[in-house]
C-alpha cells in the first residue's frame, strides 16, 4: 500500500525546497520570540526534536510532518 504522505521532500530548487524554508523561517521566529531551542520546537510542534535540524540539513521530512509542524505554527501565531 502507498502514502502518498511518505513522499521525501528534497528536491532541489523547487517549490517544494522554497516551501520549507518558508516553515523554516516562521519556525525560526516563533522559536526566537518564545526562547525556544529547535529540539524543543520540533519536540512540540511533530514529536520529533530532530525535524528542524533535518528540514534544514536534508529535507528529508516527509508531507505529513511539514503539515504537523504548519499546524502548530499556525496555532502559536494566532494566539
């Protein structure tokens, strides 16, 4: 059986790449303003406190764990 949410997203210099970093920056700010550290952020936002070092590194993060960690961006912005 094949998710589709399983899909790698690291192509280069794609939509996709210029996506991430866009999570990336707003993942940044919400940690500077809170005092947050990029494992505790990852920690909360997809249970995983390696998601932002490996968005950044790789890009090897899957669609499901990009829409986690939006949510939770989307959440601790509005609030």
């Amino acid at each position: 059986m094949s998710d589709k949410l399983t899909i790698w997203l690291n192509e280069p210099n794609t939509q996709t790449e210029q996506h991430i970093e866009q999570v990336l920056t707003r993942a940044n700010a919400l940690c500077q303003v809170n005092g947050w550290s990029e494992g505790y952020f990852s920690k909360m936002a997809a249970g995983d406190d390696t998601v932002i070092k490996r968005m950044r590194e790789s890009g090897r993060v899957t669609a499901a764990i990009i829409a986690r960690v939006e949510r939770f961006l989307d959440e601790k912005e509005a609030a």
